[in-house]
C-alpha cells in the first residue's frame, strides 16, 4: 500500500538525515497503528481492488465510488461476508489516504457506498459457521486419540490440553514464548502483551491449573522436556522428530486440532484452531462459573459473547416449562 508519510526534500545533508531518521521513526509508529494481521488483510483488500481495476481498465487510485461500489457488489456476489467486504473498503479508503486522495466514502458520489454496504449487510442471511466447542469431554476424546511418544505427537497434546486450558486464540497460543510463562506452586501464570483486545499493550495474566483431569501443565512440560525448549517460542513445527526453531502457524495450531478430532471419530470440518478456545468457555459455563470468572481467562473485552455461551449451555436449567411439562 502506499506510504503515508511525505517525501523529504532538504539541500542540507545533515538535514536530510535528520529528517530520514524522524522519518523512520513516524513510519514505525504510522505501522504500529495496526496490528500485523490486520495491514495483511488491508494489503490483500487493496490488492484485489486493483486487480480489479485492471481488468476493467479503470483507475484504482484516485477511484471513482461508483467503482468502488460495483467491486463491493461484486464481491458480495461472490460470496463474501459483510465483515470482509466491509474491510475491504476500509482498505480502500486508507490506500486513498495515505497517497494524499480523499477516501472514495468521503468525496463526492461516496455516499452510494454507504447505501450499497447497507444492502449487503440486509441481504446477507448465510448462518454463522461456527466451530464445534471441544470442551473436556470431547477434549479427552482429541487426547486419547492422539497417542505415542514420537515428537509431534507430545507436541499435539501439549496444543490440545494447554491451549484449551486458557482459553487461547490460535494466534495467541502459536505466539506463545517461554518468557511469557511463569511458575507457581498452583500452575503457570500466563502473562499476554498486545492482543486483539489489548491492543495498547498494557499486559494481562491469567492462571493455568495443575487440574486432575485433562492436566495442562504436565502435558507442556511433557512436550518441552522431549523438545528441549528453554526459550523462545513455545509450540514449533517439528520435523525429522525434532522441534524447528520455527513457531508453528496459526494454522498449524488448527490442524493439530483437526487431526485430532478426525482420529476421534469426528468430522474435522466442524473442528478449528477456534474449538479449544470455545471450548474452555463451554465447559466453564457447564461448571457453573461466573461469568466473571471465566472472564479473567478467556480475556473477552465484552461479556456479551459469554453470555451467549452461557445462555446455550444452560438453556433446559430452570426450564420455564419444568412444572407443568
């Protein structure tokens, strides 16, 4: 995408560097904005309205809204979700901004697009798709089905068990380093930097248990002891039985899943790097904790996904229709 920040003319040299040193330190900043998933995505989007473009032989930059519109319906066509389609045009409004234009939603003819997304956002009725929850029983399920003492299978269970007992994020788990943990008596304290919902950086910890069942914590001692990963990233990919110095990909961490609930007798399709993390907060909700509680691990920003989660656990408990049904 285009830079945002203007070229530097001075006759000076010793000016000039000064200048491309501050330069350099504004571009940094100007990127860290956003976070590195989301000027992927941007590229992407900005990348597929100029190809667009092109095979229509039309300008991508300055655009017409009116084009602009047209891609977005094409795109819902397609098939896209409103969410996507709705970045893209983000996108395409910061590519705009950043070469000095207008964004197409801001100049003249802009507000077509507001009305187009509009009508993409009423006619979308494509039901969410949503990954099936390994809570504990189903997680016992993926571990039992993941046996043996090779690399990769240690590894697995590590993903498994770990990754669901803190309710991770497929990118937060595949990120995960060694000094981001630290022991206690009870377990691990898991301490997090900027995520999705702290994207300022300020920190969070959450606590990961021993437990008794599923066992968390020996399953990644387990997996570092066989690896020998002492610092560094956590989870790695694994080749010729041994750890790489790679972390593994996002996913990665989803096809450690999928694996693991086809060896169950699951259907993989229904399964992603998402299930440990819904997972943790199904299982929560069944146990009868607050909503709170469950909170201070999952790191929701807003209680309304958990309550939904709630909601569809406890749907017969105290059934409206318990005394007369």
């Amino acid at each position: 995408m285009p830079s945002s920040l203007p070229a530097i003319r001075s006759d000076d040299e010793s000016g000039l560097a000064l200048w491309h040193e501050s330069l350099h330190h504004a571009q940094h900043y100007a990127a860290a904005a956003r976070a590195p998933s989301t000027r992927r995505a941007y590229a992407a989007d900005w990348k597929a309205f100029r190809v667009w473009c092109s095979e229509r032989d039309i300008n991508a930059l300055p655009a017409d809204p009116r084009h602009v519109a047209l891609f977005l319906s094409d795109e819902a066509v397609r098939g896209l979700a409103p969410a996507t389609i709705g970045r893209r045009l983000a996108a395409i409004g910061l590519a705009h901004r950043q070469a000095g234009f207008l964004s197409p939603q801001q100049s003249e003819h802009g507000g077509i697009l507001l009305e187009v997304l509009a009508g993409i956002r009423r006619s979308w009725r494509k039901l969410p798709s949503r990954k099936v929850a390994a809570d504990a029983d189903i997680l016992r399920d993926l571990l039992r089905a993941t046996p043996g003492n090779d690399l990769k299978a240690i590894r697995d269970r590590a993903i498994l068990g770990f990754g669901m007992a803190g309710a991770f994020r497929r990118s937060e788990l595949a990120s995960l380093r060694m000094e981001d943990i630290t022991r206690d008596p009870r377990g691990v304290r898991v301490r997090f930097g900027m995520s999705k919902t702290d994207q300022e950086g300020s920190g969070t910890v959450i606590a990961i248990p021993e437990g008794q069942r599923i066992r968390p914590i020996a399953l990644l001692d387990a997996w570092l002891r066989a690896s020998n990963i002492q610092e560094g990233f956590i989870f790695r990919g694994v080749v010729s039985n041994k750890a790489t110095a790679m972390r593994i990909s996002n996913r990665g961490i989803a096809r450690v899943v999928q694996r693991a609930a086809k060896a169950a007798g699951y259907d993989p399709a229904r399964f992603g790097g998402h299930s440990l993390r819904a997972g943790f907060v199904t299982a929560a909700a069944r146990a009868g904790a607050s909503i709170f509680r469950m909170k201070d691990v999952s790191r929701h920003k807003s209680t309304d996904v958990l309550a939904i989660y709630i909601r569809e656990e406890q749907i017969f408990h105290h059934h409206a229709g318990d005394g007369f049904l």
